[in-house]
C-alpha cells in the first residue's frame, strides 16, 4: 500500500458516502499491474467497509466470461453470507441439492436480485467487462437508496462501457510510484525491516526507479530477483543488463525485459514449475495441492531424503513466491501453502515462453487443432460446454481442461458420452489427465491400457461406473474422482485397484476392502467408504499397511465398524488431518496416543460416549491428558455429536486448538460453560447451536480470541460478560440472530458495553 494512501482515502470516501443513496458506481482504472486490486482488497477488507456493507462480494472476470456464470457467482457468494455459517454450507443450510444451492441459468437474474433487495451491498467486478454482462447485472442488482455500491476495476478502456450506470463518481485513476515510494517498496522486499547499506543506497537507488518506472509488478519482480543476489557484484550484473543508453519506447519496454531476466535467473526445475501455470486458468486462483500433485506426476519434482515429493513441491513453490513470480493468496496456520495465483502479465509471459519452447500448447477455443506432435495440451473454455478435439494426438503426455461446467445452465443438455473422450485412444503416452467441467456417466474401456497415467483427474459428480480395466494402472499416483454429487453414491472398483503400489492421493467414492494392499506410498484416502470392512470385532487393521496415511476421510461409519476403525487409527502415526461421519463415531478418536500429530479434525454424527473416553471417571487426570496425547491438533469442528459439559471441558485443555466449530447438535445441554483458563490458543470460534440458552465464559477463557461467529443460537439470552476484557476480539458476526442484534445496538442495547471494543460487527439474516 506504499504511495496509495490517498486513493485509499478517496475509494472510502466514494463507498462510504451517505450523501449518495442511490446504488452508485465507484471505479478504480489504471494500466494493468499498477496495483488495483491491491488497492481494491485493501479496502475492501477495511473494518469500515466490513461494518458498513451487509453483503460483500468479488468477481474476478476471466476472459471470454458469460454474463450468467458473472450473476451466478455474486449468487453464490451473497447465499453464503445470508444462508449459512462460514464452513459447512450444505450441513447448516438444509440445501437440499445442487439445484438449490446452484440456480439454473435463466432463474439467476431473479434469484440474485430477490436475494439482494432490502440489504446493502458492495458487488466489486474485477476486469474488463462487456456491455451485455454491464447491462445484464445491472438489472440484477436492485437500487433501493440505501447506499448499496458496484466496484469496477478496469482500465479506461473498460470504463466506457458502463457510461450510463446511473449515479457514478470520478473515477480513482492509479499513477505509478514516484521514486521513493518505489525505493521504499523495492527495499521491504529485499531488506524487510533492514536497510540497503548505505554505502550502497545512493548507487542504487536512482537504478531501480529508472529500470521499473514507478511500475509495482516490475518493482517486486526485481526484487525477487536482487533479495538473493550478493552485493555489489551480483547487483551490478544484473543491473547492467537492464539499464541502456537508450530508453524503452514505450513505458512497458523494461517490463517484459524483467519479467525474462527473472524466469532466467530461476533454476532449471523451476522454469519448468513457472511455465507450468500456463495451463492454468487466467485470473483465477490455483489450489495448491493439486498443483504439486500435478508436477510430481510429470517429474519437476527432485526426491529429497527426510522429505516426500510433496513436501519438496510445496518449497518449490515457496521460492517461486519468495521471487515475486507467484502471489500467495492463501496459506494455513502450519505455513503450508493452499491457494496461489499468477498476475495476468506474467501469466501472459509464461504462456508466451511455454509456447515458444513447445513446453504446453496453450488453446481457449472451442475447436482444438492441435498438431499432432503435441506433448502437453491446456484447454480453457469459458464459452462452451465441452471442447471437441479434432485430431488424433499420439505424442500427447498431458491434457489440462478447464471447461465450463453448464450443469445449470437451463440448457439441459445431457451427460458427455465416454466417445466423447475418443481423442485418448491414440495417445497411449498419457502420464496427466486432469479435466473439469466435464460430465461422464461412466469412463470409456480404452483408460485402463494407459498404463503410463500417473495422475488422473476427472472430478465428475454424474459418475455411475469405473471399468475395472483402471486396477491396470500400475503407475497410478493420483486419482480424482469425487464430485459434486459423488459421495451420494459408492463406485465399484476391482480390489486389484487397492494393490496399486504407487498410489499416493484417492479422492474418489469408492468402498474400502477389508484390508488394503501394500500401499506404502498412500497419503491422500478422502471419500470413501468401510462397507466391506469386518465388523465382527477382532477382524485385524483394514489400514494396516498404508502406514503414510496424512489424510483421512471416511464416510458411512456404523457402531460395529468401531473396532476396525480404531484399530487403523493406532497405526496411522504420520495422521494429519481426518474426517469421520456416519451414525457413530468412537468417542477414543481423542485419547488414541498415535495420533500425536493430528493437526485437523472434523467429526460429523452422534459420539459413542458423549461424555469423553471412560466418561465416569472424566477427572482432572483424563483432562491432563489430552494436552499431551493431542498437542497438535489445532482446528475441530464437530457436528451432532450430542457431547456434554464435560466433553467441552476436556476439549479447553488442548494446547494448541485455535479453531473451534460447534454446530447442530454438536452439544447437548441448554446451558455451557468455558471453565477458567480453559481454550487458552483459540482465536476462532463457531457456535450453531439453536438449544443453547446461556453460554458463560470464565476469566482467562479464550484469551486471545480473534473471531466470534454465532450462527441461529435463537435461545441465546445474552452474550457472555468476558467478552469486555477481550482485547484480541476483531470481529464478530451474528447470523440470523435478530433479538441479539436489538441487545448490541449503540443506544439502549444491554450488550452494548461487551462489544464496543470490537472493530468489526456483522449481522446478517
């Protein structure tokens, strides 16, 4: 935000402005990588403009877009602020399918707009959009004089097209960086908190202003360059290959020539981790894990003793952000990346150099004439629903797809046929497969020959069948299958499947054999389920000789699956996450002592013993214990598990705890307590409890609570007293809460006093 304080201040100042009650368009223009979205997210994210707008959205446009997936997504994200709790949407919503939660495309306008009315709102758009999709959400949006705003960000060019929004303000116009704020940003990103010593600093500091221009992306780029480079020597060779005698013709000129010198710096294995983002979706965030996944399964990725090849991909991508060629947009409480993006400009660039070096043939429409010699194929189609390929490609080794997914389309188009894939049958070389958007009832014969796949990625909610022929994937490292809908039903899968011994991520629905193979390599078991396990008590470990087990999901648990549950548990020692639904789950989940590393844990349905493990001796030793037998876990939601008072006190001594979600059913009682000291590390809590009548929190609970979410706790009487000494409280939120809402107004309000502090208050219904 460096040298954007005063266009913070005019942004604010448009959104906030009560003198204009009409809905109203505020715009940010400027060239591209100037920094508006930076600016825009900063705002946006403003306690102010959190307290002020009952409904906040943000669209990002990716190119080609239709006007009903742009409505479609402000749909989606208002539902989610209006209808559920954060976490669990379908679980607290009673959404009872897809077509609820995922309107058809000609009910969307009316659904967005009904949704909308009588709330304030701040709808941002990000990117050039055309007159139809301008004129079409426009009409979407009710205009009631409450304040409600659309933010566009755009360059001039984009402006022109909403020239008769309405009420609009001037736009905020972004200038590039004069040279000391360009200085100033240039060295945070290298020095931190530090300096450029000061012999060297007057060298310098002209060079930078004079190679960038005052332009942000070009700044960080350059400094993602120079942050590991000795000085002086290094500095200077690199500066000596950006700096002539004669200046760019354009102000662009040194841009690209940065954005070169940077790819060309990167080590060998990380030019080809860069380019590899060209098959990835413009302006669009990218999980991942599913990224790594992707570059292990072509071999970017250099084993490394004492680590898995994940754990190498996720420093790759580490140094790729460290250098300012990838943005982190998302990372988790351990330090382990979860989402990332590319800015539209180095997209271009890594889309241009993957070109040139034949790395990824790079396609966006609907007919692909890929030549014949193509190794790896990306397909983004935002305009269709599926992309026909024309020619047969037998040197293909990767397709990445990313189509539109028009299951709501109200076009009622059928499922995709399995010929629809007949483009595999002459690439027998195939290591990725990775598409969605794609709707197959079942996987043509032909996939089971492949037997060079190594990462198959076909997340189709429609699926009815797999042919047995995928058990004759003997080099299988990944495999993704679960939909939308998939986990309403079990796929048969050859038990010569679970014999895979390279399988490392399933994330497919699938029925669990009674005993695995040796799946020494096995990480990832996510939607699956123990029907065929033995539930005759003593039947042995069904997950005995998948020992690198580090995420766990399984559904459709059953009171007699308890000892085969619990026997696989205490085998799982490198168990990091796990999640557990069905009709009974063992309350010994948290005192089985091979879980020490559990760090995620999500339990939906009723607890065998909803008072904790032995629940009649539940004394000060058994709560002792838990410190040391889960002292990583860190995030728990549970949902209908009916546990007591003693329950909870149990779950306050977990050290590390900092995310707790409690929700439907998940305690049972009327009245409950936060003892004395007790969930010392938590800074989120979630509570969706409709009984609950009186929530008391004792001095020196919840200490360094951050965020506070009641969601529907309608009996609710009052708010707990300690909420006035909680000085880390940043935001509170209430759902669907309208008597609590009356007890923390300003004037009158009983509660008032024990929420002032707090900076940001949302109230939602």
């Amino acid at each position: 935000m460096i040298g954007f304080d005063k266009y913070s201040g005019m942004l604010k100042e448009q959104l906030l402005d009560d003198a204009v009650t009409s809905r109203a368009l505020v715009s940010i223009v400027g060239e591209s990588s100037i920094g508006k979205t930076t600016l825009a997210r900063k705002v946006y994210q403003s306690p102010e403009v959190r307290n002020h707008f009952e409904i906040r959205t943000w669209t990002v446009l990716p190119p080609k877009s239709r006007p009903a997936d742009v409505l479609r997504d402000i749909h989606r994200q208002a539902i989610s602020q209006l209808r559920r709790s954060p976490s669990q949407q379908n679980v607290e919503d009673g959404c009872g399918g897809d077509a609820a939660c995922r309107p058809a495309g000609k009910d969307i306008s009316n659904l967005l707009f009904r949704n909308m009315t009588g709330r304030r709102y701040l709808v941002v758009v990000d990117g050039s959009i055309a007159a139809a999709d301008w004129n079409s959400l426009r009409a979407s949006l009710p205009d009631e004089g409450n304040g409600s705003r659309v933010l566009l960000i755009t360059d001039s060019a984009g402006l022109e097209v909403v020239a008769y929004a309405g009420p609009t303000y001037d736009p905020v116009e972004l200038t590039r960086l004069n040279p000391e704020n360009t200085y100033e940003v240039f060295r945070r990103r290298v020095f931190g908190r530090g300096d450029c010593p000061g012999r060297y600093r007057s060298r310098y500091y002209q060079d930078i202003f004079r190679i960038t221009r005052g332009l942000p992306l070009s700044i960080v780029v350059l400094a993602g360059v120079l942050r590991s480079k000795e000085l002086p020597a290094e500095w200077d060779e690199v500066m000596s290959q950006l700096i002539t005698a004669r200046e760019p013709s354009t102000k662009n000129g040194n841009s690209r020539r940065i954005m070169s010198l940077a790819f060309d710096d990167l080590p060998h294995h990380l030019k080809s981790c860069f380019l590899y983002f060209a098959a990835m979706r413009e302006s669009a965030a990218v999980d991942a894990q599913r990224l790594v996944r992707l570059w292990v399964a072509e071999g970017f990725v250099r084993p490394r003793r004492g680590s898995t090849m994940e754990e190498v991909g996720q420093g790759y991508l580490k140094e790729l952000i460290s250098r300012c060629m990838v943005q982190l947009v998302h990372k988790d409480e351990f330090g382990v990346v979860q989402t990332v993006a590319v800015h539209d400009r180095l997209h271009a660039f890594a889309q241009d150099e993957a070109q040139e070096a034949s790395f990824i043939e790079s396609h966006d429409s609907t007919d692909v004439l890929a030549p014949a010699t193509v190794r790896r194929l990306a397909v983004q189609n935002s305009s269709e629903r599926y992309v026909h390929l024309s020619n047969a490609l037998p040197k293909l080794r990767s397709i990445v797809c990313h189509l539109v997914d028009d299951r709501n389309g109200g076009g009622g188009a059928k499922c995709i046929q399995p010929t629809d894939l007949g483009f595999l049958h002459a690439s027998n070389f195939l290591r990725v497969i990775d598409i969605h958007g794609l709707e197959l009832k079942k996987l043509p014969n032909k996939i089971g020959s492949m037997i060079h796949i190594r990462y198959l990625g076909l997340p189709c909610g429609q699926l009815e069948k797999l042919p047995q022929s995928v058990s004759n994937l003997i080099n299988l490292q990944s495999l993704i299958l679960k939909g939308s809908s998939a986990g309403h039903r079990v796929l048969d899968v050859a038990t010569a499947f679970w014999r895979i011994p390279t399988l490392r991520h399933v994330d497919a629905p699938f029925a669990l054999p009674k005993v695995l193979g040796d799946l020494h390599s096995l990480q990832t078991l996510h939607g699956v389920q123990p029907l065929c396990w033995d539930t005759r008590g003593g039947g042995g470990n069904p997950l005995g000789r998948a020992t690198n087990l580090r995420s766990l999901e399984l559904s459709g648990l059953v009171a007699a699956h308890a000892g085969a549950l619990t026997a696989a548990l205490e085998s799982l020692d490198l168990l990091m996450h796990l999640v557990l639904q069905g009709e009974s789950l063992p309350a010994t989940v948290f005192i089985i002592p091979s879980l020490r590393r559990l760090q995620s844990l999500k339990l939906l349905g009723s607890m065998d013993s909803p008072e904790g493990p032995d629940s009649d001796e539940v004394g000060d030793s058994a709560l002792d214990m838990v410190r040391y037998i889960r002292p990583n876990l860190t995030r728990l939601s549970m949902w209908n598990t009916m546990v007591g008072q003693k329950f909870v006190n149990m779950l306050g001594e977990l050290p590390s705890l900092t995310e707790l979600t409690l929700m439907w059913g998940a305690y049972d009682g009327e009245r409950l307590e936060f003892r004395d000291g007790g969930f010392r590390s938590l800074q989120k809590l979630k509570l969706g409890l409709p009984e609950l009548e009186e929530w008391t929190v004792r001095a020196g609970a919840m200490a360094l609570l951050a965020r506070l979410t009641l969601f529907r706790c309608a009996k609710m009487r009052m708010l707990p007293e300690e909420l006035t000494e909680m000085q880390e409280l940043e935001e509170l939120v209430l759902y669907n809460m309208p008597l609590m809402v009356g007890r923390i107004k300003e004037c009158g309000g009983e509660d008032h006093h024990k929420v002032k502090h707090v900076p940001v208050i949302q109230t939602i219904w």
